[in-house]
C-alpha cells in the first residue's frame, strides 16, 4: 500500500536522505562551521546582529560595527524577508535558521524537481530517481562547509520556475506565471543575485525550445509568459533587490569589473572531470585532512575549493543517457544546452568565449567566480537522469541500442579497472604540473602527499568501475527480461546513496559550540579600551558584542570603503588614527590609545597626543573632492585641522568648538556642537547617500567629507545635530513586494475559479 502512493514514496525518501545527509544536525546540537566557513567568519555575527535588532522590533539597516559603517540590509546581509529564513530566526532562533537551512532546502530541491520530471511525462519511478539525483548532488549539498546558504536556496527553487516554464508553455494558465513568479521572488529573497541570473538564463533556453507551431506566435506568448514570471518574481522580492540595486551603484561593481576580474575563480577545464571522479585533483580546501606536512591535498588551479561538483557516477551516467536518449526532444536538447552553457561558462577565463561574453553581454562585466555557473551543468544533468532511467530500464530503448549501450558501459567499467592499477603513476603525472606552478624543483621528499593523491584517485575509479559495471549488469538484465523497474529504481537509489551520502557528510564541520553566544564571549576590557572610538584591527567577531571596529568581513562593500581600507592596510599610523581608533586588538592582547600611541608616533614629529574622536570641529574647511580627501588622509592631513568637503557650499577657517555624542545607535547618530562661529560638524562614520540629517530638527545637506566621513554645514552656537539612516528604499520595495503578492494570488484564484467553470 505504501509504495502505491508516489507522493508518500517521495516525501519519505527525501526525508529519509535529508536526515542521513545531515545526521549530525539532528543527533547533537552543535553549530555547523569551519575554519574557512563564512558561516562562521560571517554568518554567525551577521545572524546574531539581525536577531537582536528584530527582537527589538527594528530592521539591520546599518552595521556600525565593521569598516567604520556599512550598509547592512542593503548589502544582502540580512535576508529576513526570506521565509523559511527569517521566520525561522524569529521564532526559534538563529542557531536554528543556520542548522536547518541545507536539509529543508534539499526536500524542498528533491519535490520541484519531481514536479518538473512528472510535467515532462518521466515515469513514476524515474522522476523519484531524477528528484534523488537533484537533492542528493554534491554541488549544492557541499556548500554546506562554506556556508552558502543563499546559493542552496536559489538552487533548490530553479527546479519549479523550470516546471512553471514548461507548464505555462502547455497551458497558458496564468496560475503557472504566479508559481513561477514565486520561485524567482523566493530565490531573489535569499539575496544571491548571481544566481538568480543564471537561473532566468535557464529558463530563456527551456522557453525557446518549448516553443511549438505556429512558432512565431508560440514564441512570442512563450517569451512573454517568462518576461511576466521575472517582472512579478523581481517584484515579489523588491523589499531585498531594490535596495540592493541601488547599493550596488556604490559599490566596486557599480563599475564594470575588469576582465581578469570578471574570470578569477574559473574552474580549469579538467575539473570538470569532477563530476564523476570527485577527488581527482585533491578534493578540497581547509579541512583537517586537506594537507600532508602543510601541503595542500588540492593541486587543482580553482585557487579556492570549498565544495565539489560530484554528482556520483550513476547519476552522471543517467544523465548522460537521458540527454541522448529521453522520449521528451525538446526537454532533452534544452538541458543538453543548458549543460553546454554551463560547462562553457564555469571554465571562464581558460577559454576565448568568456572574453567574447565579457565584451558582448555586460551582465558578465559585473559578476565575477564563473565557477559557479557548474550548478547549472550538474543540474541539467541530475535532472536528465531520471529521463536515462526510462530509457534504460522502463522501455525507453530498444534491444538492439540496450546491447550497444551495455557494451560501452561494460567498456567504461574495464577502462576504468586499468587506470586504478595504473593510479598511482598517473597521479604523479598529474602532480607534475602542480610541482612547477608551485617552484618545487625536487619532490622527493613529499612522498606522503603523492601517497595520499593517489590513494584518493584509486578510490574514485574503484568507484567508478565499480558503479558502472553495476548499471551495464542491469542493463544486461533488462535486455533478459529479468528484473522489475521497481527493483532496478531501489537498486540505483542505494548505489547512489553509497557513492553521495557519505561523500556529502565528509563536507560537514561542526563546532564544539552550541549558541552564537558561547562562540563569543563578552570582553569588557576592549570594550571599555574602545569608548565611542573603533578597535583595530577588529572584525566581525565583535559585531554581537556590539564593538566598532575599523576592519571585519565582508565581500559586499561600497567603493568607498574599499579604498578607505586599501589605505588603512598600509598602516599608516596617520590613517588609522583618521578612522577614530581608540584600541588595539591581536591574539597577543589589547592595547589602549595610551598604550599603542608610543609606537604610532614614533619617528613621527607632532603625531597627536590623543586619539581622533568620531565627532569634532574642524578647525578648516576647504572644498575638495573625493579622491582630494583621500588624498589628504593618505598624507597625514589631520581632519581635525583641515577637512575637505565635497561640494562645500563654503569654506571656513579658524573655527573653534567642541562636540558630544548623546545618542549612539545603529541608524541614528545624535550629537550636541558648540562654536565660535559658522562651521562644519564631521562624524567619522561612513558616509552613504542614505543618511539623512537635520540641525535643531530642521533638514539639512549631508555632505561627504575627506573622502569617506559625514559632515553638515552648521551654525555658530549651541545645537543639536541628528543623523539618521533612511528606510525609505526599504519602504519602496516593500510596497512593490506586497503589491506582486496580490497579484499572484489573484492570478491563481482567477486560474482555479476558471478551471472550476469549465469543470462545472
């Protein structure tokens, strides 16, 4: 009875392999991470900022805790609106939004690509295996070291915008542009732009190949049903992406990266090989068994590999059956495409078409990590596995091509058993390219890591030989007419399972920690060192502990910043005393201004005796331009001296006063000033077009000054300067979100009320 009901199979079997994957979340309570983890270096400090700024009632729009200041939420920092994210941490906490976000996502992944295989006429039993094949991939399932949550969500809804695609190209229901529509706004949500790119670009292809006589017109209503599921989906997660475009304009992409830019992190072309022989160049980086007497395991050219491209053997060859040999022509040939584009694309800058896209396309002037575009190869591939299963083992192909496709398997499987005698010589002939990038003139003495490589290449082509005499044995059977489709679907899952679950759950590192809170224990001392001031260098460690730092983490910066820490990394005491530092951090101790000061100034005549405070009077303001500011801060130009104001609507000199901070939050900044005369008020807070501020309540122009701080033109005398960070982009987005979720409700009532009178 059980095994009647697809839908309970499925459900138990993605359960069953999100538990197994991820044993470890539900048999202890320990926090996922690494030391190469963002979830630990990023995650955790963002996602405690954002759940003790929501239990307050109020949203992260700034950190005022890393770089001086940055934008928070704009920067995809804190993607809350995201549902199975942000109710999550809202009602259980971060620690649980963390832990369950990669076995939730692989269900999830596992039931839309089960929807899509049944929208394409898959069997029973090969759409369960093509769902395994999608959830249980290591593409997705080995980010779980690095800790990139937003690309597992992304990943796991592209799945149902493709089966939106093929359902609105069937139908013209407009029920299938709202779920479509979903998908997008979920995975826009989760704040990886990049993905979301590479997802619509997938559903361009199928789009086009779905088009069906008369062409013109199909094409058209086709084109625009997806131009309609991405303008509503784009709408639905406007509160996160509208925001996010317009920070982007300040960032280093608001510019076109350059082309070795664009490329870095290309997947070299023989890494492909991956797919099916995981551990062919080393595997990975930073774990406890990733080095040999400190030599890297990994002797690929990625530069930086933190998860794999497996999919396992049987799948890959799956795969590879279904793209030549599924019954769905135009499903088979647009994954084959999207599989092409996607091997093309992660190769990158190894190969002249990415310049050509470069200088074509300029979407791909802004991206960079070309790597990344593998999921959308090792997609196609999983979900064409379940199409290979038909035709291998549910009638799909006949006698004559069943014996020719054994053949070549079983040939596979012995080529396969010849280069594992053989492994350890062809490791060494791999390694010696390795050697010479890395100027090893001898590597005798380096024995024990060629024993390991070619300990761990032996493993992949046992593998390899061993699964794919297993499918040639079954495709022998079928070809005898021994054996059921039931029987051979539970024999490929269990071999599947052996060849990912484990490999999988080699990706996972844990800490000894259970709460955010014991990762970061409180530290008084450096706290009371700080002050109103910033601790260098710093970072994110001290973001819950709710210390300014002048350094941290963090990809998504504005340009500004960028450049303010370029200067602050050549240690120029001048520079770090601009940034209004106040102590110093390392693993040996913490020092005071008091303490550190002696060897900032040494050598240094008239470096001052304390340190710059975060709010003060310039004694001089000129107007000066932004590289102009930067300029005077790389020179030692104290601020407090002379300031150079961005289109200063004057200048002053002479100008005495003195300041006092008397409210001090994240998106508000209150400060009292006294002076002589008409002057300037500096914060040596980052400057960011969002900040607004007003003088005894009324607005006033926000300026930018010495290149990166916040100034205001101020009256002479006592007043009382506010700045304050803008939510209304926020705001904005948030309408456009709430307006595209009543629209697709309302297109899926009107779609069921009308298919309830037709059914009438």
């Amino acid at each position: 009875m059980f095994l009647k009901n697809e839908k309970t199979v499925l459900l138990a079997v993605l359960i069953l392999l999100a538990v197994l994957t991820y044993w470890t979340i539900f048999s202890s309570s320990r926090l996922p991470g690494g030391d190469m983890s963002d979830t630990v270096s990023q995650g955790y400090p963002f996602f405690s900022y954002t759940e003790s700024r929501l239990s307050q009632g109020e949203l992260p729009l700034w950190n005022p805790y890393i770089f001086c200041g940055v934008p928070f939420y704009a920067s995809f920092s804190s993607p809350v609106f995201y549902p199975l994210r942000g109710l999550p941490m809202i009602l259980f906490g971060s620690e649980v939004a963390i832990r369950f976000l990669f076995p939730v996502h692989l269900i999830l992944a596992g039931l839309f690509a089960w929807l899509f295989l049944k929208s394409i006429s898959v069997s029973r039993w090969g759409s369960l295996v093509g769902a395994f094949a999608y959830a249980s991939g290591a593409w997705a399932n080995t980010l779980f070291y690095a800790g990139h949550g937003s690309k597992i969500i992304c990943w796991a809804w592209l799945p149902l915008l493709l089966w939106a695609v093929v359902k609105w190209a069937g139908s013209r229901d407009t029920r299938y542009i709202a779920f479509g529509a979903t998908a997008i706004g979920m995975q826009g949500l989760s704040s990886h732009p990049q993905m979301i790119l590479y997802s619509s670009g997938c559903a361009l292809i199928l789009a086009l190949f779905m088009v069906k006589k008369p062409f013109i017109r199909s094409t058209a209503v086709n084109l625009g049903g997806l131009a309609a599921i991405l303008l509503l989906g784009g709408s639905l997660a406007a509160v996160q992406l509208y925001p996010g475009y317009l920070f982007s304009k300040h960032t280093s992409r608001g510019e076109d990266l350059s082309l070795e830019a664009a490329s870095s992190y290309s997947l070299a072309p023989e890494e492909t090989l991956t797919m099916f022989l995981p551990a062919m160049f080393g595997l990975r980086h930073g774990f406890t068994d990733s080095t040999v007497s400190g030599i890297p395991v990994y002797f690929g050219r990625l530069g930086l590999r933190l998860s794999s491209e497996f999919m396992g053997v049987s799948f890959f060859i799956l795969g590879l059956i279904g793209l030549m040999s599924g019954k769905n022509r135009k499903v088979k040939f647009a994954l084959l495409t999207l599989a092409v584009i996607g091997t093309i694309v992660s190769w990158g800058g190894y190969t002249p078409v990415f310049s050509l896209l470069y200088k074509v396309f300029p979407i791909f002037r802004k991206l960079r990590a070309p790597h990344m575009a593998a999921f959308v190869t090792t997609s196609s591939l999983a979900i064409a596995s379940g199409m290979g299963f038909d035709a291998l083992f549910a009638g799909g192909l006949n006698t004559e091509k069943l014996k020719k496709t054994m053949l070549v398997l079983a040939g596979a499987s012995g080529l396969f058993l010849i280069l594992l005698l053989a492994a350890e010589p062809v490791s060494k002939a791999m390694q010696a390219s390795w050697w010479t990038r890395n100027g090893v003139a001898d590597p005798s003495p380096f024995g024990g890591i060629l024993t390991r490589r070619a300990s761990l290449l032996s493993s992949d082509l046992l593998r390899a030989f061993t699964v794919t005499g297993i499918i040639a044995a079954m495709v022998f059977m079928v070809r005898k007419s021994k054996g059921s489709v039931l029987l051979f679907a539970l024999t490929i899952l269990a071999v599947a399972s052996v060849e990912l679950i484990p490999f999988n759950r080699n990706f996972q590192v844990f800490l000894p920690s259970t709460t955010i809170e014991s990762m970061f224990p409180d530290r008084p001392q450096l706290r009371d060192m700080a002050g109103e001031g910033r601790v260098f260098p710093g970072g994110n460690e001290l973001v819950p502990l709710g210390i300014r730092s002048v350094y941290g983490y963090h990809a998504a910066k504005p340009a500004a910043t960028d450049r303010l820490m370029t200067l602050v990394r050549a240690s120029s005491p001048w520079v770090l005393r601009q940034t209004a530092m106040t102590a110093f951090s390392s693993t040996e101790g913490n020092a005071s201004w008091e303490q550190l000061r002696p060897a900032l100034a040494e050598g240094i005549p008239g470096y001052p005796a304390d340190p710059m405070p975060r709010a003060f009077i310039p004694r001089s303001v000129l107007a000066g331009s932004v590289d102009t500011g930067f300029q005077a801060i790389e020179n030692g130009i104290d601020p407090q001296i002379r300031t150079y104001i961005l289109d200063s609507p004057s200048t002053h000199d002479g100008v005495v006063g003195k300041t006092e901070i008397l409210v001090d939050l994240p998106e508000l900044v209150t400060v009292r000033t006294e002076t002589s005369g008409p002057g300037f008020l500096v914060l040596a807070d980052s400057w960011y077009p969002d900040w607004e501020v007003t003088v005894d309540g009324s607005p006033a122009t926000l300026h930018r000054a010495n290149g990166w701080m916040r100034g205001v033109q101020i009256p002479g005398g006592e007043h009382v300067v506010e700045f304050s960070y803008s939510n209304r982009n926020v705001v904005i987005g948030g309408i456009l979100s709430g307006v595209a979720l009543l629209l697709i409700l309302l297109l899926t009532v009107l779609s069921l009320m009308k298919k309830k009178r037709l059914n009438a």
